[in-house]
C-alpha cells in the first residue's frame, strides 16, 4: 500500500448472518471506494461466505462471533464467550489502524466492531434494511452517531430520530435502474422470477410451480421461469415445471439475479428489504409474500410502502392457497396495462442513490457531526 494510499480515511462495515445485511454493505463499500477511502468489512466466518461481490480492494477481517438462535444448550453457553473474543480482537485492531467511522449493518457479526467503536469514541452509525429495528440495531441505535433507514417509516425507540437514506442497492443494480418495462402482451416471452431466500424458499416452490400451471395454455407456452429452491426440494419443482410443460431454470441460488430481475415481467418474492429495493430501483411488478417467522414481523412492514404505491401485491402466507396465488398472478400479467402501472410505481420508489446518501452521511459523521443529522 502506498503511503497516501494509508493516509486516506478508513471505514470499518461491520455486517453479516444473510446477503441482506450484506448486500447493502457491500453497496456502501463501493461507494466509499469510489470517494478514495480505504474500506474494511469485519464479519464473522458465515458472512465471509456472502463477501464474494465486495470488490477486491476491501480488507475483510474475520471476527469471532455467534448467536443464541442457533445450536443446542453448550452451544448458546459459549455465546458471550465468542462474542467476546471478537470484540477483543476489533478492539486491538482498530487501536492499531483506528477507523474514521464504524458502520453496522445488523446481525450478531456486527456486535465486535460496534462495540469496539463505542468503547474507543470512535464515530458510529447502523443502518437498519427492515421496517423494525433488529435486535442488535435496537441495541446499538442509541450508542451511535446515527441511525440510517432503510425503510421509511422505521419502528424506532420513542428518543431516537431516524435518517431516511433508502437500502443502498449493489453497482449491478444501479447499472440497470429504471430500465424499461415491457408488459406482458408486448413480449414474446413472459419472464417470471421466483425468489424466496434461504430460510423462505420452500413455501414458494410449494405455491408458485402450481399457480403457474394455472394459466391459460398461450400464456404458459410462453412462460420462462427463473425459479430459487432449496437444494432439497430443487428435484421436485424442476419435475413439476416439466411435467406442465413450462420452461423453467430452477436454482438454489441465481448470481445474476438483477439481470433476471430486468427481463421479468412479474417478480413474486418474499419482502425481505434488499429484495424489495432491488425491484423499485428496478422498477418491476410484484407478488410478495412476507416471511411469516422473520424477526418482529418486519417483512410484512417493508411490504407496506410497495403495497400503498400501487407496485406490489401482498399476500399472507397464513391460509394462501394456490387458487388464490394464481388468481393473482393471472390478474397481472393478463391486465398488461394494470402491469405497467405496477412497474412505474415501483420505479417511483426507488432509490438507486441510497449508497451515495449512506455514504454522505459516513463523512459528515467523520467530520464530527452526530445526533441531530437529517
């Protein structure tokens, strides 16, 4: 590294447990990058796996963490301790390369540099994705210099005042914001997108292959499916889509998911919030169906916004029959007017600058502002 090179201001990203914690970081690192910081992501050794899209000139720090939601009673015993290991180490090594700001993006992984960031004086802020505050974004949001927000409004502690600043979306997603929508009666192909997320998948390959079946013939022929299963259930859902003739790609994982998301017609997802903000920087309908077992319910808060603007359909996942998902499905991309109307209402939300505005906020904390930023 050159000597200017070191010189340049140092952002720690403290993030981990899901893509959509670090999604939006790796969006923020980007953006700090481009500004001429140096960028740092601390993560534990399960978030390293989501750390493949952050550019190569991010150090990333491996932390030691852990958290009570998983394993047996020994496991959850060596909770503190883990934990604790990992601030003691962030501890040490912001001592020796001391960050201008610490940014924390939610999950157990983000506890060590936060902490660390408290207990030194260092300038802090969490970014919370959800419409509810997670709970170690609930535990750190009156520590910190500021509280940015994902989604708007934001359930917040009665005395802290949020920062609007939207989910910043990865440079792959911006290169394709507000790209044109063809409705349905338009293409040749109907492209729909299926994605649900590791833990919410399975209700989707339960309901969607069906209530695709459930089409009229000319539409079904031209059906291309873009469908995300469980590795587990990856063999059955292919089976159905042959089985009704419909052409379908099936994957545990897509990693070009904004391109699909730019040839789709209709999207039907759960509500998770990076997912949400890649469709309205996109600008494309949806069917979401929020993840009954998320934290706080918060799925079904980040569905509100989409669903008030006109530019999402929201379904319960209690008591949700096929019938009722295909006649939802039918009702968009049959009423290719009414398809449209949906994909500029989600353009309308979106917000491709979110990093620009997250990273802004970053360096105004390192300039020395702290409570009161709006």
């Amino acid at each position: 590294m050159s000597a200017r090179a070191a010189e340049a201001p140092r952002l720690v990203v403290a993030a981990g447990g899901t893509g959509g914690h670090m999604f939006p970081a790796q969006a923020l690192a980007e953006a700090m990058l481009a500004r001429g910081w140096r960028v740092t992501l601390s993560t534990d050794e399960r978030g390293a796996r989501y750390a493949d899209g952050f550019p190569p000139e991010v150090v990333r720090e491996v932390v030691a963490s852990a958290t009570p939601a998983r394993g047996g009673v020994a496991a959850r015993a060596l909770v503190p301790l883990r934990v604790g290991r990992g601030v003691a180490s962030a501890y040490l090594r912001a001592g020796r390369d001391r960050p201008a700001v610490v940014a924390g993006f939610g999950g157990y992984p983000s506890i060590p540099a936060l902490t660390a960031a408290v207990l030194r004086g260092l300038p802090s802020l969490i970014h919370e994705q959800n419409g509810v505050l997670g709970r170690v974004n609930r535990a750190f949001a009156r520590r910190v210099g500021a509280v940015a927000c994902g989604t708007w409004p934001t359930d917040l502690p009665g005395d802290v005042e949020g920062v609007y600043v939207g989910n910043p979306v990865r440079s792959s997603v911006r290169a394709r914001a507000a790209s044109p929508y063809r409705p349905p009666d338009e293409a040749a192909e109907i492209h729909v997108l299926s994605i649900g997320g590791s833990q919410g998948a399975r209700a989707l390959s339960d309901l969607v292959p069906p209530a695709l079946a459930a089409l009229p013939m000319d539409v079904r022929r031209r059906l291309r499916v873009s469908h995300q299963a469980r590795e587990e259930d990856r063999a059955r859902v292919e089976a159905f889509y042959a089985a009704e003739h419909i052409a379908a790609e099936v994957r545990p994982f897509f990693d070009d998911v904004p391109e699909r998301m730019v040839r789709a017609q209709l999207v039907v997802a759960r509500a998770g919030a990076s997912t949400i903000a890649d469709l309205c920087a996109i600008g494309r309908p949806a069917i979401l169906i929020p993840y009954p077992h998320a934290a706080a319910d918060h799925q079904t808060a980040n569905a509100r916004g989409p669903a008030a603007a006109g530019a999402a359909e929201v379904l319960a996942e209690a008591g949700l029959s096929v019938d009722a998902l295909a006649e939802r499905v039918a009702a968009i991309l049959l009423e290719p007017e009414r398809a449209e109307r949906m994909a500029r209402a989600a353009a309308a939300l979106g917000r491709p600058d979110a990093a620009e505005a997250l990273a802004a906020l970053v360096e105004r904390l390192a300039a020395g502002e702290g409570r009161g930023l709006s």
